[in-house]
C-alpha cells in the first residue's frame, strides 16, 4: 500500500468520547509528518485538531468531491459513522476505523492501538477490503447505495405486513415469483451487512469475499419464509401488497423512501462501493468468532473412572 501522508478525520458526534484520541492523533501525526484534513464541523468539535490541520470548507458532501486531496481517512466512532463514511468517500479512499462505538467490527483497530495504526499507515503497511454495495431503485423515484443492508419495514402498528418478492434472474430471463410473506419487513444485506440486522434474523452469515446478497425476513408469521442467498447478477424485486401506512425503505439506516400499497423496490448488486483498511492480520474468521461467537473451551477426553485408578 501507499505510504499515508494526508489523512481526512473523521470522529464521534460526541466530542467527549474521542477528546483524548484527538490530541494524541494531532501529536502522533506531526512526528510522522502526516498532514490532517478535517471539515468544519470536525474543527468546531475539536479545536485541537486546528493544529497543523487542513480545513475542508463546509460540512455537507465536500469531501466526497475532493477524495484525491487525502490518501486515506480514519473515524474515530463506531460501526454508524464509519459506514457512512464509506458511503460518502466511496471506493478510492481506504477509510481505517478506530473503534469507539459498541461493537466496532468493521473497525481497523481498537482505540489502544491509535498510535501503532497512525505508524502502520504512515509505513504503508496496512492492508485493504474492497467492499461492493447494494443499488436500490424505488417505485422509479431514483437509485441509492448501500454497503450494508437495504431494509424496509414500518407500516401500521400492530398490523403484520404483507410483502411479495420475486427474483429476476441474469441470462435466463425468468422471473421467479418467490411467494407473499406475512411479516414485519425484510432485510437484503451484502456479505459486510450479513453481521447485523441479517444476523439478528436468524440469516446466514457471508464471509467477505463471497458474491451474493442474504435476503432474510424480520418477524415472519410462518415457518416456511426462509432467508435466501442470491446470485450476485440476479435482480431482487420487492412489493408491498398490504395496505395502510406506507413502509419505509432504508440503506444503511438511511430513510431513502417510501413504498405506497402496490409498490415496489428493486435491488441489485452494484460495483466497488467502499475500502475498508486495516492495520492488523485478523481473519474475517477470528473477527466473527471474537465479536459474536459464544466463547467455548475444551478440556479434552473425558477419562473414565476406571483409568484413574477408581471403581470396583
């Protein structure tokens, strides 16, 4: 990897939790001689950062348009923020999270490693995830992107939804109908997305690097709506056919519309969306099994009684 030399920054909305980060990331970088980018906001939060720091002007999408300004950028927060700084800088800038949120498993490095990361990217010897996202289309009222999860879901309290979906198949032609499901919404994640709400549904778990998107139901009113890993070229047509209060669509927690009774939502897998960086060798495996498996320990062969020397 290239050598970090401009670093964009990014931190908590809660200026607190990441204060002490910040000071020892402006010092950090000035023994490396790595120069900070920050937007307005960020220096507002942080005035430290006002130290040797390049101001982006404005707040909103700038930096977006200006990513060969920096090599990389780094969020000190959680899981939340750092998505939707993928989403903003998109897939040219590797963007190293610093975990201060929850879980922080998209997260590069703990926020005790600050410094050994800081040094890792000045050495250009971190490493990188390329990470596709997810393209919707609602009710031909526009497209956006995900790199996590498109989930709709909402509707009237207390009243179930009913939600049909088909899957329009690449090379075929075939349109499949895929049945109407009684249920609270449904969730379509890429193989990063598959560990959140994916996970919570009780749908499978993709490693990165598997070509596909988990379809998995939230709340489903019947045993026979199983979750489905879908061809990565294979198009995911959604339709609302309840009635009542519009539902909400999401990308990445994101409201981007609403589907009115009868209409529908498309979903197909788009190209590179994002770069994640790291600075550790950690396998998506030990990630998973430190995040979220139930720690368990083996104490070898059990020995009978009669080979300790006990019994009649």
């Amino acid at each position: 990897m290239s050598a970090v030399r401009r670093l964009y920054v990014v931190t908590h909305r809660d200026p607190a939790v990441a204060q002490r980060a910040v000071g020892t990331l402006v010092e950090t970088a000035e023994r490396l001689g790595i120069e900070l980018v920050a937007d307005s906001v960020e220096l507002e939060k942080h005035p430290q950062l006002a130290q040797g720091c390049s101001e982006i002007e404005g707040s909103g999408g700038e930096a977006s348009e200006r990513v060969g300004d920096f090599d990389a950028a780094i969020v000190l927060a959680g899981d939340g923020t750092l998505l939707r700084t993928l989403a903003k800088l998109g897939p040219a800038t590797p963007v190293l999270g610093i975990n201060f949120g929850m879980l922080g498993f998209l997260s590069g490095a703990a926020h005790t490693s600050l410094v050994v990361a800081l040094e890792r990217l000045a050495a250009g010897t971190y490493r990188t995830v390329g990470l596709p996202g997810l393209e919707v289309e609602i009710a031909d009222r526009g497209t956006s992107t995900a790199v996590n999860d498109v989930v709709t879901s909402g509707g009237t309290t207390g009243r179930v939804n009913e939600l049909g979906w088909r899957i329009h198949a690449e090379g075929t032609g075939h349109t499949d109908e895929m049945g109407t499901v009684a249920c609270d919404g449904m969730v379509l994640a890429t193989p990063v997305g598959s560990t959140a709400y994916n996970l919570s549904n009780g749908g499978p778990v993709m490693a990165w690097g598997v070509e596909g998107t988990v379809v998995s139901f939230i709340a489903p009113h019947t045993l026979a709506a199983r979750p489905l890993v879908v061809a990565p070229r294979d198009t995911v047509e959604v339709q609302f056919m309840g009635r009542g209060t519009p539902l909400k669509v999401l990308a990445d927690g994101v409201l981007v519309g609403h589907l009115q009774p009868g209409e529908s939502f498309r979903m197909r897998r788009g190209g590179l969306r994002a770069t994640l960086a790291f600075v550790d060798d950690t396998s998506f495996y030990a990630r998973y099994r430190d995040n979220f498996a139930v720690p368990m320990t083996f104490p070898g062969p059990r020995v009978r009684s009669s080979e300790q020397g006990g019994g009649s």
